[in-house]
C-alpha cells in the first residue's frame, strides 16, 4: 500500500520504518528541513537501537519530503505522528496536530484515504481532525469531501530503547474505526504483522512462540481510551510498588524480592515493578496529565491516577533528602549522577528524573558531576543553562565527589570497578536510585549503600 506520515520522531519514523520493512511505500514527512535531508542520509536523528539498520534495509520504499504535495495525494494511508507536548494546563498542546490535519485535507486526492492519528491524542480528537481535514478539503477543492476519506485511531505502544521490537512484534494491534472499511484498510496494511508472515530482521528476531499478533477492533473513543489507560496503568504500577518500598524500608522488608514475590502472581505480572526514582519520558506524565484533566471535563476525579502522579514527584524529592540525610550538609559537597536519560537505551531527556535531581542538588548548594553513556551531546545541547560538570567516565563522576547517585540503570554501570572508584571519592557513599546494585558487592568494596527503598 502507499502510506505517508507525518512526523519523523520516535513514533512517525519507527511506523514508517517497519511498513517499509514490510513492503509497503513509504513517505516520511517533516517540517524540518535538517531532519530530512539528515534521513536522506541515513541519518537518524535520535539514539534508537538499530534503527539505522531498519532505514537501510527498508531503504528502496522510503522516501522523505518537507511537502504534503508530495506524500498526501497518492496515499492510501495518512499517519498523523506529530508531537502533542505538554500543555500549561496538563492538556496536551495540540497545534502541530491541527497543522497536520489541515495540511492533509488540502492535499487529499479523491481516492478513499484513510487518516489514522497515531500520536497520542485526548479523546475525542478522531472526530476534531476529521472535521479539520474535511474543512480543509472542502476549502481547497470548493466541494464536499463526501466519502474521500475517514478518520481512524492506532495507538502506539512502543518503548523508547526497544521500538523496533515492540512496533515488529507487539503484543496486540489497537485500530479504532467508526466505519468497517476504514478497519479493513488497516487490516490489511498490518496483516503482515497480525500474521507475523514477514522474515525477521537479523538484529531483531522474532521473539519465541510468537504465532500472530492479536487485533483490538473497535470504535474512535474506545481506541483513544485505551492508550491512555495503558500508558497511566503502567505508571501507576510503578507508583504502586515505589509506595510499598517505603512501607518496606521502614518494616525492613526486601523491595526486590517483594516485586519478585508479588510478579510471580500472573494476575500482576512482573513487569514494571521496578522500585526506584520512578518514571520520567516524554509519555507518562503527559498522558497521565491529559487523563485528569479530561477527567475533570467530564466531572470524574481521577483521584488513582492523581494519587500516582503525587508518589512519583516525590520519589525524586525523597533520592535528594536520603543524601541530605547521610552527608548532613550538601552546600560545597560534590555528588556525582550516573545516567541522565530517563531509562537506559535511549538519549532522551525529556522529564529526566537526573534533570530534576541536579536542580534540586544545586539549589541546595551542592556541585553536581554527570555521565551518561550515549546522552552527553544531547545533554549538553538541550540543557545549556544547568550548571554541573560533563565527565568522559564514570570514573570521572567518581573522582573527589562526596557521593555517587545512580539514577538511570544502564548496563555499563552493573559492574563497575567500585573498588578504583571510590579510592578516589571523598566519601564513599553510594545511593542506587534503581535498584540495580547488589548492596554486598558494595560494601566489600568499602561503600555505604544506600537504596530507594533503602
Ligand atoms: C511508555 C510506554 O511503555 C509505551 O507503551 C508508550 O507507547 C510510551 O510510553 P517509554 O516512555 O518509552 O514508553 O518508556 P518505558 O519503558 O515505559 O519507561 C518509562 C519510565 O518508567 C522510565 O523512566 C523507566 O525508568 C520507568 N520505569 C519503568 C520504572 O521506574 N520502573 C519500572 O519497573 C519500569
């Protein structure tokens, strides 16, 4: 099928990727001149794991363009994969979102298209960009756009770090359609996902056992729900289990083996239960934001998720008071942070708890070191005005520093040579923001270990 997409972040470039992957024509859209000819390279302009190598493989049905002249009349399918950042009030700003869809109207041709909102978007939002795109079209071609297109929603659920994985073999395919032959345009286009009928690429193979993939067909508002009940449901997870550490360390009971005890339980289920500084990224916060406050339009108080939202803003305040704590003075002391990105695997920064912690730190006087291992340039690219010093190593972090904070687990920071680092601490104070150390190893090494939960 022809497929077009507008905007190449995370989202529009991993859909476009994998489609073409999978055979489908592809044309990616971007405002941004740079980050197309970047693309036309075969450049991506963010850290992804072989996302590079998906361009490439998919290179002969890609193609990219600033134009929505070029992409929107010969395709079947329209992505709307525009940012939805933030808003002052916790609803999402929708402007690029409008731009798109009147951009898409304009430049509709006069086969049946079929425009799917892939951002995530307040419900609501699939019958507000069909009422732009046919305002737009009928502005255009001074006729109705009777039957030229329908709107359709496909959330995505993919991590950042893992999106070819989780975009290739999801664990079910969302389409939310008021017509059925709206879903069946879609049903075709992911058929060779829902089948799994593709060959695997070689750096990302198809996980075990994995038959077929399945489809959640339903209607617009039930699609649009679900993201936001998925992504807010994780982050309550995770919330949950940062508020039973705190009942942990004061009874003296083990997080690790609580979360591994109650994961056990298939009605829970391991995963994202993982205690620590808590979540940061581009998507919790904001669609737990835009949960409330579309609650709060419709008169219902939310108070679970608002309650999640509370104990997470706290994790990061009670990282900063466990140092407080131990050092008793943080004016003039030296903390070095391990890990800037909001998880391990990506260069993203947005709502990084290590952004939030280094604020907290200066403000109280302290001098902040930071090392992350693929995030540095971005870092110091998008965070200019934050006052800490960017070191080449975790060894560096270490040296002279009064404590060290771990904050983003990445691999490269499991087993470090404690023993060297903290011969050239200060103090060696160690405090696991994620529950990634093992607290003897540690203490061998001369270290007083300090964990959230402790
Ligand atoms: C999330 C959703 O998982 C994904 O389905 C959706 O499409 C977009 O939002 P992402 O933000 O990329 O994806 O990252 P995710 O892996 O979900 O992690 C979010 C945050 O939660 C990270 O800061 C991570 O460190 C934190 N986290 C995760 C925990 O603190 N504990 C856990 O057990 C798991």
């Amino acid at each position: 099928m022809n497929v077009s997409i507008i905007g190449t972040g995370y989202v529009g470039l991993t859909t476009g990727a994998c489609l073409a992957f999978l055979g489908h024509k592809v044309t990616c859209v971007d405002a941004d001149e740079r980050k197309i000819q970047a693309l036309e390279a075969g450049r991506v302009p963010f850290f992804e794991p072989h996302m590079e190598d998906l361009v490439a493989d998919a290179r002969c049905n890609l193609c990219f363009t600033t134009r929505y002249a070029d992409a929107i009349p010969k395709a079947d399918v329209v992505f709307i994969a525009v940012g939805t950042p933030p808003g002052p009030n916790g609803s999402p700003d929708l402007r690029y979102l409008e731009a798109a869809a009147r951009g898409i109207g304009q430049n509709l041709a006069d086969h049946f298209t079929v425009v799917v909102n892939k951002s995530t978007v307040p419900i609501g939002s699939g019958n507000w960009v069909g009422a732009l795109v046919r305002e737009a079209y009928e502005q255009a071609k001074g006729r109705k756009a009777n039957g030229a297109f329908a709107v359709a929603s496909n959330p995505e659920f993919l991590r950042e770090g893992s999106a070819i994985l989780d975009s290739l073999y999801p664990d079910r395919v969302v389409i939310g359609a008021d017509e059925p032959r709206t879903s069946e345009v879609l049903y075709t286009l992911y058929r060779p996902i829902l089948e799994q009928t593709f060959q695997a690429p070689a750096y990302q193979p198809r996980p075990d056992q994995l038959a077929a993939v399945p489809l959640i067909s339903t209607d617009l508002a039930s699609a649009e729900l679900i993201k936001y009940a998925a992504n807010a449901f994780l982050a309550l997870k995770i919330s949950y289990i940062n508020e039973i550490g705190q009942v942990a360390e004061k009874v003296g009971a083990d997080i690790r083996q609580i979360a591994r005890g109650i994961g056990l339980d298939a009605r829970i289920g391991p995963r994202f239960l993982q205690a620590g500084i808590g979540w940061g990224g581009s998507c919790f916060g904001k669609d737990t934001a835009a949960l409330v406050a579309t609650a709060a339009e419709y008169g219902v108080a939310a108070h679970i998720v608002k309650a999640a939202r509370e104990v997470n803003r706290l994790q990061r305040e009670r990282a900063v008071d466990k140092l407080l704590a131990e050092l008793k003075i943080l004016k003039g002391r030296t903390i070095g942070l391990l890990g800037l990105a909001f998880k391990p695997h990506t260069d993203d920064l947005r709502e990084a708890p290590a952004l939030d912690i280094a604020r907290k730190l200066i403000e109280r006087g302290a001098r902040v070191k930071v090392h992350d291992p693929v995030a540095m340039e971005r870092f110091r690219r998008e965070n200019a005005e934050l006052e800490v010093a960017c070191c080449a190593s975790a060894e560096d972090v270490a040296e002279d520093a009064d404590a060290i904070m771990l904050v983003t687990e990445w691999p490269d920071y499991a087993d470090l040579p404690w023993e060297k680092l903290g011969a050239s601490m200060r103090s060696r104070i160690l405090l696991d923001g994620r529950q990634l150390l093992d607290r003897e190893r540690l203490t061998r090494a001369g270290f007083k270990y300090i964990g959230l939960p402790d």
